[in-house]
C-alpha cells in the first residue's frame, strides 16, 4: 500500500506539465492506513483544486494499483 502514493506520484509526473505537478502534486503531504489515503494540503486552495481536478485521477489510480477498494480524503494541513 505504501507505495500506491509512490505510483500515483509517478503517473501524475508523467500525466502533468511540471508547473502543474510541482504546484498541485508535490506540495501534497500523504498518510497512508490500512484502507485509507490522506491527502494533506498545504492551504485551502491547494486543498479545494486537488479536489476538483485531481480526486477522480487518484480514485481511478486507486482501482489500477490495488485489488481492494480504498477511502481518499484531501484535508488541510494542520
């Protein structure tokens, strides 16, 4: 599970201009559970784009890389 992230950063390295991916993707810290991805954003805005644009990429990434469903959260930073 561990390295879901790792892929997903990867994929979207590939998928992204780099202005894009240094300034969505990078910025994003991650914690990973047994069943759960957290994504944490660095201010609201950042959290509310990845949101709107990104989500969906790491959902359809999610049923790719894994066998089993798993919960995605975009959350702020604390």
């Amino acid at each position: 599970m561990n390295n879901f992230w790792a892929a997903c950063l990867g994929r979207f390295e590939k998928e992204l201009s780099p202005q894009q991916f240094n300034t969505w993707i990078k910025p994003l810290h991650y914690k990973m559970e047994e069943q759960s991805l957290t994504l944490f954003a660095p201010n609201r805005f950042v959290q509310q784009w990845v949101k709107d644009k990104f989500l969906s990429r790491v959902v359809e990434l999610s049923k790719e890389e894994l066998s089993y469903p798993i919960s995605i959260d975009v959350v702020l930073l604390d």
